[in-house]
C-alpha cells in the first residue's frame, strides 16, 4: 500500500511535468504575469508542454527500443546519460522559442534555470545516480523563492507547498529504494541553489 502510494506521487510529481506545473503557478500568483492575455499564456504553455514533457516522453520508447536504457526506471547512472542529454537539449530549445517569441523575461529565466538544472543533473550522472525528482522539485521551489524576490510578490503558499511536497517525493524515494538519503539531499540543496541563482541574476 505504501509503495503504491510512493509511486503514484512520484508519477504525480514527475521531473518532466514540474516546468508546465511551474507556468501554471506564474499564470496564478497574483503577479504581473497573471495578466497576460489568454493567447500569450496558451501559447507560452503549449510551448513548455510540448518542449519539457511531450518530446521528452516520446524518445522513452525508442530508449527502450535500442536498449539504450532497460527500463523507464534508468536504475543505472550510465544509463541516464543519453536521455538526459537529450532532455537538456530540449529545455534549451525550450528556452530559446520562449525568448524568440517575445516571452516575459521571468518566465524565459524559469525555463533556463530548468534548462540548467537538467545539465548539472547530466553532469552529475557521469559519476553518480543523483536523484532527478528531488533535483526537479527542488528546482522548482528554488525558482517560487527567487520569483517571489523578483517581482516582489508573495508566493509563500505556493513555497511552503513545494516545500512539503519535496519531502514527499524524497520519502517516497526512499521508500522505493531507488536512492540513498545523500543522493536526496544533494539533488534538492543543488538545484534549489542553482534554480534561484539563475533567475536573480
């Protein structure tokens, strides 16, 4: 029961779905950017939708398919390499039509601090099997903090959520067995660091 719990919020919560979830926030914080026209936002979400979560989820298959990776898993750091790699080159693409359409430029920096986030986590990959979900939540949240600061707006519900919602996730990592505590912690402190750095500068 509990590992089916694990699992079902580790799916809720999936890495690729956390920038689409991170638009919607901006859309809805109370911030410059919820008054966007509708088209903006349709097409700024189809952009991000398509670009972090669709394409990325289409190549799974042919992973699998050339037995690049065993199984949607990746239990094996090597593994991880080539979708990554691929998955860092779409956010960067991602990021690069949202600055050619014109994009607010939180918004454009949201998705680079994703985009980086997934590089460190490539990089991270050479060597160990750091965690992708916490490195996921934690980008997001460190990307609420320094969006907050940014435009001076208060996000602390969204925050605290995120907050709560990353142990969540670490939890139920843990109870998968799929990580190590220190791969957890490291994966949340780095990319919460890094996703806020990005977005202030």
């Amino acid at each position: 029961m509990v590992k089916n719990l694990a699992k079902t919020f580790s799916i809720l919560f999936h890495p690729l779905l956390l920038p689409t979830i991170g638009m919607l926030i901006l859309f809805n914080s109370g911030s410059v950017l919820e008054y966007l026209p509708f088209q903006a936002k349709k097409v700024i979400l189809l952009v991000v939708g398509v670009s972090t979560f669709v394409l990325p989820l289409t190549f799974v298959p042919f992973f699998i398919f050339q037995k690049i990776i065993k199984n949607v898993q990746m239990e094996n750091n090597r593994e991880r390499l080539i979708p990554f790699f691929v998955t860092s080159v779409l956010y960067i693409f991602c990021y690069y039509l949202l600055v050619r359409l014109g994009a607010p430029q939180t918004i454009s920096k949201f998705i680079l601090a994703a985009s980086i986030t997934v590089v460190i986590l490539l990089l991270f990959s050479f060597k160990w099997k750091i965690s992708a979900h916490m490195m996921g939540i934690g980008g997001l949240t460190g990307a609420l903090i320094a969006v907050s600061f940014r435009l001076n707006v208060n996000l602390e519900y969204f925050i605290i959520a995120a907050i709560l919602i990353s142990g969540f996730i670490g939890f139920s990592r843990l109870i998968l067995k799929t990580h190590t505590p220190c791969q957890i912690y490291t994966g949340w402190v780095v990319s919460v660091v890094a996703a806020f750095i990005v977005i202030l500068l």
